[in-house]
C-alpha cells in the first residue's frame, strides 16, 4: 500500500483545529527552525527544526549510549562508620519491590527506565522511516503499524520523568550527606547527561511534522479558517490534528490515524476530570498525616512526614533543599488542585465571550500541566533512600504508606489535567488575540 507524503500536498491542505481553543488555522509552508503559533491563544500548531531527519536520530542515539552505561556500572555508594553498600540504577526499584510496594516499583521502571527508552527507541524508527518515505515517496510495508507506533510514542510522552527522577537523586544526596559518606558513580554521570538528552530529544519532536511526513492530511469541504469547535461542522483529531467530518456515534474514528474521535462535550470532559480531581484530594490526605518512610537508626524507628522532612532539611542548614521539597510536595500539589477546582467551576458556567480573560484562564491550565509531574520528587527521593541506605539496625530506610499515596495523588492530578478539555474557556464571540494571520516565528531548534 502505498501513501502520498505532505511533499505533494498544497499550504490549504494543512489546516489545523488548536487543540487549546478550537480555533481552525491554515498552517502556510513553514521553514526548518521556525514555527506556527495559533493567532487566538498562542499555541504551538506545528514546527520545524533545523535538520529534521538527522538531530532527531543523533541525539536518540546518543541516549541510548547513556542508558547502557548509567545501567552497567555502579549508581551511587553509601558509607557510614566503616560500613557501606553501592546500588546500582536498577536496585531503587528492585528494594521498593522488596518492601512489598509493587505500584512504586512499576511507577519508577515505568517513568525512568521503560517509557524513556520505549520512546527514544520509536523516535529514531519512525524519524528514520520518515527519511525513507522522503527518498522513495510513498509509506512502504503497512501502514497500520507506523499509526500505531504514532500513537503510542505520544501517549506515554507525558510520563517521561527522567529530569524529575535526577532532581529527586540530588535532593536524597543532599537529605544524607551530613549523615554519611557519599559516592557517585561512573553510572551516576552518564545518567545526568542522559537527562539532559532525553530533554532535548523531546524538544526535536512535532507532531504535526511527523504525521505529514507518513500520511496526507486530508481536506474537509466546507471547514474553513477561522472556524472554531463551536461552528458544528468538524472533529478535531487530537492525536494528528486531522479535521474530521462530524461522527455519526461515539465509536467513530480518524480519518487518517484511525484514533477514536473526542467530539467537543464539555459535561462529559468535566465529570471525569472532576473525578480524578476528587480522587486525588482524598489520597491527598493520608499522604500528609501518614510517614513518607520510616528510619531506622542504633535500632530506633522513627517515621517521617512530608513535613517533617521540611523541617529537618531546614534545621541541618539546607534550606534551599527544603524550600525545594516544599514547593515541590506541598505547595505545587495543594495549588494545582485548587487551580483545576477553580478553572472546573469556571468552565461549569456559560462559555467567557472575554479573550482576555479565556487566555488568562488557558495560562493557568497551561501551568498546572507543566509542574505536575515535578511533584513526583519526593517519590523518587524515597526510592534512592530506600535503595541506598540499608545497613541493618545501624541505619536503614524504608517506604511508608504515604509513599503511596503521594503517588497516587501526582498520577490523578495529571489524569484530570490531561481529561481537561480547555476549548471550554472560549465562547462564540472570543476574537483573534494576536492579529487575523498566523503567527510564524523561530522555534530556537
């Protein structure tokens, strides 16, 4: 079967409904390192870096280099009175699993280890794929399969958290250096670098780019610029940005990745964000009154709180680590849930026909999404201490229940964030913010 690619297709034929307001733009002929910011609500539409089929592949193999070599050697070392142990990168999950906390271990291997190389390794495929459909002209083999690896490469890009796991390794460094000796690894370096590039490798993927590059995004007749979510004659895709004719059932699907279609309902959007909302205000509880984990030391058990910690670290003199668990554990949680509650009850009202105050709003949401993921710290603090410290009666960590908990409080706040439809802010008579044309400027890639 073969496919045309977007070389052949014409500017008209790239139009793209803003996933953040709804608005439609045609998207013109951008060049590599500049990108296309919607005219309304000023998200990025679509981009261009500079080099597209060659950084991408570089700097995933780059990645990958690192991971094999902060798997092979030694993560960090751990000494105190003559007595020490080194882990490696893999121990952290291997302990939590011992201590018979499962979901932590899979949360850690997932968001670490699996999902990041899963994603490097689908990124560098499909860009080299993409390379091959330049040369050639059509999409070669089935087509299904580069659909579905499309997908799955931008469902789990959101839980990559291997910036989030270094900052937390940092944090648990500095939370038991007045205690002992510490000493890091060859694995330890490789690790920090592979941070940074796994960063950047995330940074070089557009969406838009990549499916153009595989599929034609096909034209819908009577869909025209400056048409909104609210103009019934069209489905935005949110998976490729396809334009879909409006569906006959709540089963239909794409027309180009075949994903199934969200129409825009807002009550339905709202119920499960609500939902997930809730359910993280409960956990949210017992994730503060109950021990992050317990240490043992000369045989003494004491547990410690989210709080507690705080306190510690601010009383041993490292209080820009405290303020950092601080902002990360309590105020970036408690703020996010009140910032969704307050933009859910906001969006239960009739639709703001105020631009000014729909992007004020969209700012807030943006924000909520962004610092989210940063509260899985503590988490990831937990885990290296675990891991590190476990010198029998002498000194030795384990997870508490609110582990957890907390856990389960970051997961169902990003869930309600990402059910969120943020369409709901605009209503019919929003105008354009930023002028009648497109906004195309450079994308610093």
């Amino acid at each position: 079967m073969t496919t045309r690619t977007s070389e052949q297709q014409t500017p008209s034929e790239l139009m793209i409904a803003c996933e953040e307001c709804g608005l439609v733009v045609d998207i013109p002929d951008i060049k590599d390192g500049q990108k296309a910011d919607c005219p309304r609500c000023g998200h990025t539409l679509a981009k261009r870096i500079i080099m597209p089929f060659h950084r991408p592949l570089a700097y995933g193999l780059a990645c990958l280099i690192m991971l094999i070599l902060s798997l092979s050697f030694p993560f960090l070392s751990f000494s105190v009175n003559g007595m020490g142990q080194q882990i490696m990168l893999l121990n952290a999950a291997e302990t939590l699993q011992h201590f018979e906390n499962s979901f932590l271990a899979l949360l850690l291997m997932l968001t670490v280890l699996v999902f990041p190389a899963v994603y490097i390794m689908l990124v560098m495929y499909l860009y080299y794929r993409a390379a091959h459909v330049k040369r050639i002209g059509y999409v070669s083999g089935n087509p299904k399969t580069i659909k579905l690896l499309c997908r799955i490469l931008f469902k789990i890009q959101p839980w990559l958290m291997v910036d989030v796991f270094l900052i937390g390794v940092l944090v648990s460094l500095v939370k038991i250096s007045a205690l002992a000796h510490i000493g890091m690894g060859y694995s330890f370096w490789a690790f920090c670098i592979y941070s940074v590039l796994v960063v950047k490798c995330v940074s070089l993927v557009d969406r838009t780019w990549l499916w153009d590059q595989f599929f034609v995004m096909k034209h819908l007749d009577g869909v025209h610029d400056g048409d909104t979510h609210l103009s019934n004659n069209h489905v935005g895709c949110h998976v490729c940005n396809q334009i879909n004719p409006l569906p006959d059932s709540h089963h239909a699907k794409c027309i180009r990745c075949e994903s199934k279609l969200h129409g825009f309902n807002p009550s339905h959007s709202l119920q499960y964000s609500w939902a997930y909302l809730i359910a993280s205000l409960i956990f949210y509880i017992p994730a503060n009154l109950y021990p992050m984990m317990y240490t043992v030391s000369l045989g003494q058990t004491e547990g410690s709180t989210i709080m507690g910690g705080v306190v510690m670290l601010w009383k041993m003199g490292s209080w820009p680590i405290a303020l950092v668990i601080f902002i990360a554990s309590i105020f970036i949680p408690m703020a996010k849930m009140f910032a969704l509650a307050w933009l859910y009850y906001c969006s239960g009202k009739k639709p703001n026909d105020s631009t000014r105050e729909s992007v004020k709003r969209l700012k807030i949401y943006r924000m909520t999404e962004f610092i989210g993921r940063w509260s899985m710290v503590d988490i990831f603090v937990v885990a290296i201490l675990v891991a590190l410290v476990q010198l029998k009666n002498l000194m030795a960590i384990s997870p508490g229940p609110a582990a957890i908990c907390f856990a389960i409080v970051v997961v169902f706040t990003m869930l309600s964030a990402m059910n969120f439809d943020p369409r709901v802010f605009w209503g019919e008579k929003s105008k354009i913010n930023h002028g009648s044309e497109l906004n195309t400027t450079e994308s610093n890639q």
